[in-house]
C-alpha cells in the first residue's frame, strides 16, 4: 500500500468522502419529505372555505332537517373594484365586438372569473343624504367623478361644491333648467298632466334631471344609460334616488316588456336612430304603449336654427330629419307637436296602420309568430315591426284607466298569466297591505325618509310597491327571466321593473340600493343558482347601512343567516305576520366597513392559485437555501 505524504493524518479519502455527501443528501431529502408532508397538510389555511350547492330535498325532509353549512368569510376586493359592474365591466369589453358598441351589453364573467370577495366602499363613504335633498345634491366621496364635473360643467349637468356634488337641474338641451324644459313638453302634451301618461324611459339619462323633474308630477321613469366615457350617469341617478338602470339599445332587447311605457323620452341621447334599417327605432315601438308618446330634442330636430352647433351642414341635416320622420310614419308613428327644440310623435293605436306592413317589399315587415312580443331577457333585436295584439282592447294609452286609478284595478293583460284575475289581483293587494304593516313593526325605518331606493327580487303583480305607494320611495320590482311573465301587469298598474336572471349580476352600480326584499326566492331558484352568489350580489348592490328582508322558508333560513355573518350583516330571525313556522323572515342590515390596507388582506385579495404556488415556491427556496447552507458548512469542515 501507497502512502501519501501530502495527505493529513486521520484525513478520509475522496471515495468515504463521497459516499458521506451521498448519505447526507438523501438524509436531507428524506428529511424535507417529511416536512413537506407537514407542510402541505395545514396548505387548507390559505384557501377560503367553500359553500357548497347542496341538493334540495323533498317538502318533509326540509320540515325536518333544516340546510346547515359551515361558517365562511369572504375576504375583501382590492380597492380597484369599488365600482364593480360585473357584467358590464370594462376590463372585459376588449373580449367582445365594436359592432354597434355590443362590448357594452350584458356579457357576464363565467362561473370560474365570479369574484368571492365584498365590493368596497370608496375611502371617505357616507351614508347617502336623504330624500328629497339628495335630488339636487350628493357626496362627491360616495360618487368621486371628476371627468363628468369637468366635461358637462358648461351643461350645468352637475358642479362640484366643497364636499358634494350639486345638481342644478341643467342639460345639453335645457340649458334654462330642467323644469322649463319639462313645462314647455307638458305645453305639447297636455296628457303629462292628467294622470294619462305614468310610466317613462329615459334613453341616454345623462345624471337623470329630466327623471327627476316628473316625480313631482306623478310621473315614474327608468333612466336608462350605458356605462360609458360618461363615468357613472346610472350611479349618479342612483345615489340622487331617481330609478335608473344600466342599459343599451344594441343587438339585444332591452329587458322589458312589450307595450310598457307611455312615453319615451331622446335628449340628444347620440343613438343614430335611422341606421341599420331604423332597429333601434323598432325597439322602442315594442316597449311603447299605443297611443304613447315619443320625444326627441337635439339633432336632427329644429336643425334650420341648430345645425351651426353640431358640426354639420343644413343640408346634412335636413336629410336627417326626412329619413327620421319617413321611418317613423312606416312605423305607424305621428308627428303630434313640435315647438323650438322638441319634437313629439305619438304610436298609434288603431290597428289598420299595420296592415299596410303586410303589402309585398314592405320594410320594415310585422314579425312572425314565433318572435314572442314579451320576450326580451338575450333576445336578439329584429328588424320587423312587433304589432299590438289585437284582442287587447284595454292596453292602449287612451283606454287604460288614468293615474292613481290604474294602480289598483285590474288590467287586461291579467288574463294572459295563468291564475290571473280581478279577483287574484284584490287578493294579491289585501295580502301585501298586511305583510307591509307587519314589515314596519319590525323595521321602523321602512316608510320613512331613511330609505328610498328599494328593490322587491321577485315581484308577481307589485304588490310590494302598490302597498307602499304613498311612502317616500319607490319600487324596482323584478321578475325572474325564469318565472311566469307577470312584468306586463306590473307596467299596466303605473309601477315600473324589469327581467332579471339572479344566478347572474343585475345591471347597476355597487351602494345603490337602501332595501332588498325577497319572497321565497331561494326556495324557486336554488335549483339554479348558487345561494352564495346570489347574497354576494346583495352585498354588492345593497348601500352600506341598508337593509334586506328576506322572507324564506324554515329549510334556508339558517344557511342565509350563515352566508350573511360572513359577509358582515347582521341578522336577526323573525316571525311571519301569520306566526307560522315553515315560513321566517330575517331583518339583515349590512355594515359600513372600511378597506383594511395592511398584508393580511392585502394576500387575502391574492387569486388562490398563485397565493398556493407562491407558498410553495418559498418553501422549496427555503429549503434549498437551508440545504445548501448545511453542504457549505460541512465541505468547510
């Protein structure tokens, strides 16, 4: 045996010192499985408890065994989505179509994108101030726009004062204010006065001054406008508390009803009313009662005095107005006044006008049978002519009976919903007038100036809204797209409302309700949509301080109760006004909370698969690094 001088005494040569390391190394592997396993057993930490969907057992089961589920917290939204609008959400409009600005419909987030966290106020939020103050001013904090200020601030749209927002009642058309603007449409259509006209739509709203003025009239209208470069028209409607909606005419039908509104009101809305073969004009035909009224100011109207200010030419503009008015009269419309900036063109009612739409290469054509007048929840527009039913002899705006009478007695489309009657109506009435009584005993506020914005989920014939028509708010009553269309009787009684999916988000703003209410909802959806989503929509439209009633069966009341800790309402549980048992209502009232901005929400806000492998990405570096440190140490030795 070699011996080699260089080498230390007691120093091991290179094969033990390889098979050490070796050793070591799956020693140290062996050892990080282990904690790994440890590790990932308690990964559950990072992930929010799920609510799961369960199926609903049969009438007895649920008399036995109410719907329990685990507790769950749902975590905060990043500040960025404070004015989230689910399904007219701007950050998803690159996905859809410049044709006819359809990127601005309804295009909903699939199950998978739906967000599990609670809307935040924005920073400085304040309980919206009261009716009817609040129609001509609100906190600049709750709505802080400065782009609308600054770009209609000439238009005495709305001026920045201190802390609020004031609304001086001016416009791109009424530059005198609102109300002369509106005294001299009365001059042109005296049926404003009498309680003829109830029900409008206001297309392209602006901040809803124009809806605002007729409420003390006795007119109530649905502002209707996109979100838009216009930031928040519907918002500003809201937190004034005039009804409005978010909405566009563009490839769908706007989601109400056939023959729903005696008036419908273009105050240089900029909708190109006489492209693509005049379809938006048809849309509105559909939802305008015969007899009802149209009326438009702006361009192409009084164009021999106007048309130096909207960069055009007479003649451009004079063409304009001869398409505009030919398309109406195919239409079976008629220039009924005009004066200065308005024009008003009334529907016909008499039948024998659309006769004429049956003649060979007539355009537009009445549409088929198969198109259902009614039908307007991702119904594609068409370019026919819907034309009234005639055995509806009691429909039109001449025949239908006068407000506040019309509220209370039955109309004729009654007869299409099936168990509809005289008779089911007065019942339907008598029934509410007593669940309103019983609702103020257990709500006080309810009937009074703190709550003005209310939404009844799923109406039948408004009840709801008719027993509390002489309190100071008003009603958007929903019916489900899902349900028996009972939506053309809500229009017929005054009242105002619309379709609605609610395993899906409804068109408005986050804050811009004071009251939700519910009858039975879960118990005829919860087949469909999950009960989680449907109260995180709650959360998210309800205003900070605002309340729901929700009226359910024993089976779900709990499991609400449950979701509803965990989005930070407090609940309590109460008896029905008939003292039964299968049947509870829960008072909830959502607390006013602000953005916590430290580390712990702020990786609570994180998307779970990247929190999960940005863990596991640490850990493995940590244990590298560890594993390292430790070679280091003993080739140091």
């Amino acid at each position: 045996m070699k011996y080699n001088k260089e080498a230390k005494p007691g120093a091991p040569d290179k094969g033990s010192r390889v098979l050490q390391l070796s050793v070591l190394f799956f020693v140290l592997c062996g050892f990080s499985f282990y904690l790994g396993g440890i590790f990932c057993s308690e990964k559950t930490r990072f992930e929010t408890n799920d609510v799961k969907q369960i199926a609903v057992p049969s009438a007895k089961e649920s008399m036995a065994a109410p719907l329990q589920i685990k507790a769950v917290s749902f975590p905060e939204c990043s500040p960025d989505y404070q004015d989230y609008t689910p399904c007219t959400d701007p950050r998803r409009w690159r996905k859809y179509g410049l044709h006819r600005l359809s990127f601005m419909e309804r295009h909903c987030p699939p199950i998978f994108e739906r967000k599990e966290c609670l809307v935040p106020p924005p920073d400085g939020y304040k309980s919206p101030i009261k009716w009817p103050n609040s129609r001509d001013k609100c906190w600049y904090r709750n709505v802080p726009y400065d782009w609308i200020n600054k770009q209609k601030s000439n238009q005495h749209w709305l001026r920045k004062e201190g802390d609020k927002f004031l609304f001086p009642g001016g416009g791109t058309m009424f530059p005198n204010g609102v109300s002369a603007y509106v005294d001299l449409m009365q001059d042109l259509i005296p049926e404003m006065k009498d309680g003829t006209i109830r029900t409008a739509i206001d297309t392209g709203c602006g901040v809803a001054s124009w809806g605002g003025d007729l409420l003390d009239r006795g007119i109530l209208t649905v502002s209707l406008a996109p979100r838009d470069n216009h930031e928040a028209q519907v918002q500003f409607a809201l937190e004034r508390g005039i009804p409005a909606i978010l909405g566009i005419i563009s490839t769908q039908r706007l989601p109400f009803p056939s023959k729903s509104f005696d008036m419908a009101h273009c105050s240089r809305c900029l909708i190109p009313w006489t492209e693509f073969g005049g379809i938006y004009l048809l849309e509105i035909h559909r939802i305008l009662r015969p007899g009802g009224f149209w009326v438009l100011s702006g361009p192409p109207v009084n164009y021999e005095h106007r048309w130096r200010g909207w960069n055009t030419t007479i003649e451009e503009q004079k063409t304009d107005y001869e398409k505009l008015q030919t398309l109406l009269t195919s239409l079976c419309f008629k220039l009924y006044n005009k004066k200065d900036d308005i024009a008003v063109w009334q529907k016909l009612s008499d039948n024998s006008c659309y006769d004429k739409l049956s003649e060979p290469d007539t355009y537009p054509g009445k549409c088929d049978d198969s198109l259902e007048p009614d039908s307007a929840w991702y119904t594609p527009l068409r370019s026919c002519v819907v034309v009234p039913n005639p055995k509806h002899k009691r429909s039109s705006l001449d025949t239908i009976p006068k407000w506040p009478e019309r509220l209370h007695v039955a109309p004729e489309r009654i007869s299409d919903v099936h168990g509809g009657s005289a008779s089911a109506l007065k019942h339907d009435d008598g029934k509410w007038k007593k669940r309103l009584q019983h609702y103020k005993k257990l709500h006080p506020a309810l009937g009074t100036d703190k709550i003005r914005n209310v939404m009844d989920m799923n109406t039948v014939y408004g009840g709801l809204a008719a027993a509390s028509i002489d309190d100071p708010l008003w009603v958007m009553n929903v019916v489900s797209s899902y349900a028996t269309n009972t939506l053309p009787v809500v229009y017929d009684r005054g009242l105002i409302g619309t379709f609605h999916d609610w395993c899906e988000a409804f068109s408005t703003y986050p804050r811009t309700y004071d009251l939700l209410h519910l009858d039975g909802l879960f118990t005829a959806e919860s087949h469909r949509c999950e009960m989680k989503y449907v109260l995180l929509e709650m959360d998210r439209i309800l205003r900070p301080n605002g309340y729901a009633i929700i009226r359910e069966s024993r089976y779900f009341v709990d499991a609400i109760a449950t979701i509803a800790k965990g989005m930070r309402w407090g609940c309590r549980k109460e008896d029905t006004e008939y003292g039964i048992d299968k049947e509870k209502i829960l008072i909830c009232q959502k607390k006013l909370w602000a953005l916590r901005i430290d580390i712990y929400s702020f990786i609570r806000g994180f998307d779970r698969k990247i929190l999960t492998a940005l863990y596991f990405s640490l850990k493995n570096s940590f244990c590298f690094f560890r594993f390292t440190i430790l070679m280091c140490c003993y080739c140091g030795s």
